[in-house]
C-alpha cells in the first residue's frame, strides 16, 4: 500500500492547536506540548503508511487511534488520510458524536 499525504479537517487542527494551548497556558511551559506534538507527528506517520492497522468505528470509514488520553479520528482515501477529529478522551462524548456525524 502506497504511503499517502495527510491532510488535517480545519476542525481537528483547532481542536489540536487548542489542546496544545491549553497546556502551554496550564504548565507555563511548552514542554508537555512539544511532546504531544512529537507523538502525533509519529502515530500520523504510522497511519500514512499503514492506514489500515487502526480500529473502525462505527461511523462510516472512519478509524481510530489512541495517543496517551487523545484519539485520532481519520479517514483512508486513494491518495490521502483525512484527520477528522483530534479528541481529549476526557472531555464530553457528545461533542465528538456531533462532529463525526457531520463529517459523512
């Protein structure tokens, strides 16, 4: 299977850059989110080669990855993988059911 290019939802990258913020602001330092930011940028490069070793959801073509507390939603296409959410699994369930059902 052919490497493919990954391409960021403007809703996952607002909720990635929040995150990301929110710990800078939390920590009063830039550590913990450098971190993150490494972790991402290798389970990303995990899912553009491998796409397919992650587990489905129920939402159609969607899957599913774990970093530490977050989840990496995407979708596998031709050519790409699009992130569609970057969700803190500890915040609210609901929220992440409106946006996976909107992104059929």
């Amino acid at each position: 299977m052919a490497k493919r290019n990954i391409i960021w939802t403007r809703t996952a990258d607002i909720q990635f850059v929040g995150i990301l913020e929110y710990w800078v602001k939390r920590n009063k330092s830039n550590t913990y989110s450098k971190k993150l930011v490494k972790l991402v940028s290798d389970r990303t490069k995990q899912i553009a080669d491998e796409p397919l070793i992650y587990k489905a959801t129920d939402f159609k073509d969607i899957r599913v990855t774990s970093v530490g507390n977050f989840s990496i939603y995407y979708k596998v296409k031709s050519k790409e993988i699009i992130i569609t959410a970057f969700w803190d699994n500890r915040q609210n369930l609901k929220e992440l059911l409106e946006i996976l059902n909107h992104k059929k």
